[in-house]
C-alpha cells in the first residue's frame, strides 16, 4: 500500500513538473565562463532567451554598480518544425570587475507584457592581480599617444581621461570608432567607474573588451585603459559626441594628524582600503556627417557598408500544401540593425507568409559585422516545377563611395501532388432508367355532342370582384420590380456579397462548432479558415486569399479608412493562428479549434461595425 502510494505521489509530482514545463514558454538562463576573476580582467557572461514566437524581449540588465558592464554581441536562432516557431537569442557581455571580493550578478529578467522569467543571481570572486599584473593586462597595438595626451602629460598631469575618433567626417551609416582612453602614472584602490558619453544623431555600438597597456609620455610612465564604441550616424548634418565621465579612488598621499577628528577616515585612505574620489571628463567631440549621392538604385532601402546576400530553401522536393522555409541572408559589415528585408517577388503558385528576421553580430577587430536571416514560409498551391526568381539587395559602400546591387541565384523546386490537399472528384455514369408510359396518343371519339365548357368559364370570370382582376397587373408590376432588382445585383455584386457575408460566416462558425463535437478538429479549422477568408473577400470585393497578411491588411486599410488598428491586429492574429493550423493539422486539437471559432465569433461582431 505505501509503495503504490508512492508511485501515485510520483506521477503526481512528474505530471506538475511537466505541465510547469509546458506552460513555461519564456525562459531565460545567464552563465559566466568563470567564477573567480583577477580585479585587472574580464567576464563574459551570456544570457539566452528562449519562446515560442518569432522575436523574443532582450534582457532587462539590472543596475550593477560592482562591474563596468559592455556588450558583446549576439546570437539568434529561429526553428520552424510542424507549423511550431520557437526562437532563442543568446545575449554576450563583457564584465569588468571595479571591486576586489566576493560580488554578485543580480537577476536578470525579460518580459513579453504577458510573462516574465528571471535568471539565479551568479557570484563572482574578485582576486587581486598577480605579481607582474601590468604584464597580464590585454596589451593594445602600439600607437602614438594623442596630441591632447601629449599636452596633457607635458602640463604634468598624473591622471587624465581623453577621447578621439577615427574620422570627424563620414556618410550616414558609415562606422566611425570612438576611442576613450584613461590614464594614470599613480597606483588606483579600485577599477575606475566609467559612465559614457550622450550622442546627438549618432546610435553607438560597445567594441570590448577593455584594453589595457603602458606607454611612455614625455618621460613618464603611464598605465591606460582603453573603451571604444562603434557609432552610426542617423541623418546628415553635425553630431556630437558628449562629454565621457571616469570616477577613481586614488589613495591619499596627505599627512595625517592623529589630533584631526577625520584621522580614521584619512587613515584607512592611506592604507588603501579607501581613497579619494576623483572625476575625470573628456572634451565634446563634433562630427560632420555627409549625406548620401544620388543615383541610389530602384532597390535601395537604406543599408550602408559592405554586404553579401544569398537565397536558401530547406527542402526542393515537396507537396502541394507542405511548407517551405526559404531563407535570404544578408551578411557582411555596416549596421546590420538598420538593413530591412528586400523585397520579396510575387509568386503566384505559392502561399507566401510574413517574414520573420534573426540577426547575429559579431564586433571582432572592432567592425561591426553578422549577418540578418530573412525567413519565409512558402507553401505551393499546385504541383509542377516552380522556382522563386532572383531577389535583388542595394546597398552604399562608403569605401568605394559608390552603390552596389546584387541578387541571389534562381532556387526551383519541383512540387508533387499532395496527399491531404488533393480532392478526388468522382464521375460515375448513372444505369438507364426503365421506359415508362407518359400518356396515350389513342383518344376514342363519342358519337354524343356536348356543349362547350368555355362560354360558362369566360361568365364565371367576368363575374369576379374588381380586385381579383387587378392581380395580373401586380403580378406584372412585381416581375417588371425583379428584373430590375436583378440587373441591379448583377451590376452591383460586391454590395449584396458585402451584405451577406456575416450571414455566411456566422452559419460557417457554427458548422465547425458541430465539427468540434463531433471530433473532426481539424475539418473545423480548414473551415473557419476558409470561411474567414471569404469573409475578407466579401467585404472588400476582392480575392484576399492571394495576398500576403499585411498585403491583405493594407488593403483592408485603404477599402476602409475608417477601421481601428486594434481590429487589423486582431485580424493579423486569428489570420496567423488559422494559417499555422490548417497548414499543420497535428496542432488543432479540440480546445484550439472551438476557441478560434469563438475569437472568430468575437471578431466578426467587431468588424461588422467598421466594415461599412
């Protein structure tokens, strides 16, 4: 009896942790590539988000006042297996420690607006560096020393903060390095605290790590930390880059009194423990930024630097209904956040969904570089050999100071006849029907006369209140109303579909109610789709089932000025659910399909008021 109690107490808890695991759809997990540092290196510490969806939320970072914090780069991936998109993003920073001891990451959280997941805090042990830790340090490529660090160390300054860049003029988009550089020929208590700098029409991208080295200025021996950023110019005109800030604890080398009421803090200074704050900034640095040239090709969207762009399908061989995953891959160096999709042809034989975009970064040799995935789902709607023509990319090379235009190779693809999507139509040849008597043509005559029936019909009629006689007339009237009624409808049939449509979905959502009950969910999800489909038809007058979803909301959107962005969205999203449904049946279950018959329900109440 106990054992069997706890067999059922374990497949209780089993059951709770994987229904927990079911309902978890956003995850986020942090690590660092070690647990104890030297004060004078670095941390890398990764933090991957993971859902169910096409984007995730990036990382919230909480305030860490322990480690001067820069990011990295990036990684994304997008799977798509059975209709089902999961993404996950790994986010890679670089830690430097300001503190010796124990210190701690806090909780890393990210948020979607409907869940929230969070990381464990992580500790690091902070030691101090090692004997000859000058020699541990990343040493930079040697380069000269600045004019303003010249002039700075000839005026005998022990400690100094100053920046520069690699260009004071540049096109929008182009990658301009910022340098900032801090100095100091005395022993510091603790890693200084870096705060950077603000930007005017300039977005900035961290370069890590830190790089650390010793120079000789004007005789004095100098060691120097060393920040750079890569920065983008948004529009033409002038930028700035604003003040940068150094905080450091410098030990105090003034005497101290044993009499002063401050002798235990000025002798703890001494010992190092403490020291004096000191604040350090750097001068404005102005840019002037030049506009692109003219003669931009047709396909250019924006995209500056160098790239390369490239087409790629999972699978050639498929079905007619089964989908596609074609992926277009920009790669190369620029500011590959601001590079957007290239336009997509038009492809009449396949049903083509929205795309879907991962990008990963990657700043070695500090060049902002990756590449952007561009995914899109394509699933033919007839057999035979198509093919998805080259896709064309512009961008401007600030080097060469020219435009580029390249295009992808041709991809085919040779589509079978489907299984599920394929309708078998049935001719069968009806067996002659037996030959029966309709009537007689012998008629026996009577050799009796009889009086004719038609003097006594004309007297009964004429005999008739007046009314009766006028019903030839309305009837005359009301066929004569008909036929213009009808001219009308042929002449106008996009008003009567208009008006009917509500009609015809809400007798479609109840079909595939019955479905539901009757355990056919995925005959009642090919419904709903297809009905709502129609439903869009009706009310714009035009076939919507071959655009694209935002085509189709735009279209929506032109035909109806006055409908809400709120009833777009919604159409975007029951649009999306049905799609990936009827397209992978193995997802409408039950519960699914009677809840999008019910949203669908909602909607149509909706749209019936903004619709006109």
């Amino acid at each position: 009896m106990k054992r069997l109690l706890r067999s059922a107490s374990a497949a209780a808890l089993l059951g709770a942790l994987l229904c927990a695991q079911a309902a978890a759809l956003l995850t986020v997990t942090a690590e660092t590539d070690r647990d104890s540092v030297e004060i004078n290196g670095n941390v890398y510490l990764t933090v991957t988000v993971a859902g169910d969806s096409a984007s995730v939320p990036e990382p919230k970072l909480p305030n860490m006042q322990n480690f001067n914090v820069y990011s990295s780069g990036r990684s994304q991936s997008i799977s798509i297996i059975n209709g089902k998109i999961t993404t996950s993003v790994s986010f890679t920073y670089i830690l430097t420690p300001r503190f010796i001891g124990e210190q701690t990451i806090p909780a890393i959280t990210v948020s979607n607006g409907k869940e929230t997941a969070a990381t464990q805090p992580i500790s690091v042990n902070v030691t101090r560096a090692t004997q000859g830790g000058r020699q541990s340090y990343q040493q930079a490529a040697p380069q000269r020393p600045s004019r303003a660090a010249r002039n700075a160390a000839k005026k005998g300054e022990q400690l100094f903060l100053k920046a520069s860049v690699d260009r004071r003029s540049a096109y929008v988009g182009q990658q301009i390095d910022l340098s900032i550089k801090f100095y100091t020929s005395v022993p510091l208590s603790s890693n200084p605290q870096y705060v950077p700098p603000s930007y005017k029409n300039l977005i900035s991208e961290d370069l890590p790590p830190v790089r650390n080295g010793e120079t000789v200025i004007n005789g004095t021996r100098y060691a120097y930390s060393e920040i750079k950023e890569a920065l983008f110019a948004l529009t033409p005109g002038p930028a700035e880059v604003g003040p940068a800030k150094v905080v450091a604890q410098v030990p105090s080398d003034e005497p101290v009194d044993p009499f002063d009421p401050n002798f235990f803090q000025k002798f703890m200074s001494m010992s190092g423990m403490q020291g004096q704050s000191m604040e350090f900034n750097t001068d404005p640095v102005r840019l002037e930024i030049k506009p692109l040239p003219p003669g931009a090709p047709a396909d250019f969207d924006g995209a500056v630097g160098e790239y390369t762009i490239a087409a790629t399908a999972d699978n050639q061989d498929v079905k007619v209904g089964e989908a596609i995953n074609f992926s277009v891959t920009v790669a190369g160096s620029g500011n590959l956040k601001a590079v957007t999709a290239p336009k997509f042809p038009d492809l009449p034989g396949f049903k083509v969904f929205d795309t879907m975009s991962s990008l990963d970064i990657s700043k070695e040799h500090d060049v902002i570089s990756g590449k952007k995935v561009f995914t899109y789902i394509l699933v033919p709607r007839e057999e035979g050999r198509k093919a998805v023509p080259p896709i064309k990319f512009a961008f401007f090379d600030p080097k060469a100071g020219a435009y580029r235009e390249l295009q992808t190779a041709p991809v085919s693809f040779e589509v079978a006849k489907g299984d599920l999507n394929a309708r078998a139509v049935n001719f069968s040849q009806a067996s002659a029907a037996p030959v029966t008597a309709s009537g007689s043509d012998i008629r026996y005559v009577s050799d009796e006369a009889s009086g004719s029936p038609l003097p006594l019909l004309a007297a009964s009629i004429l005999g008739l209140p007046w009314w009766v006689h006028s019903v030839p007339a309305v009837l005359l009237l009301l066929s004569f109303w008909l036929s213009r009624l009808n001219r009308f409808k042929l002449a106008n049939p996009l008003l009567f579909r208009s008006r009917r449509a509500k009609g015809d979905a809400a007798r479609d959502i109840g079909a595939a109610e019955k479905l539901v009950s009757a355990g056919n969910p995925n005959e009642a999800v090919s419904l709903l789709y297809d009905s709502f489909q129609d439903y869009l038809s009706d009310k714009c007058g035009i076939k919507v089932g071959a655009f694209t979803m935002k085509k189709a909301a735009d279209l929506i959107k032109q035909r109806f000025p006055g409908v809400s962005e709120r009833s777009l969205q919604e159409i975007r999203e029951l649009w999306e659910a049905l799609e990936l449904r009827h397209y992978s049946p193995d997802a409408s279950g039950a519960e699914g399909a009677s809840d999008l018959a019910k949203k669908y329900s909602l909607l149509l109440e909706m749209l019936e008021k903004e619709l006109k």
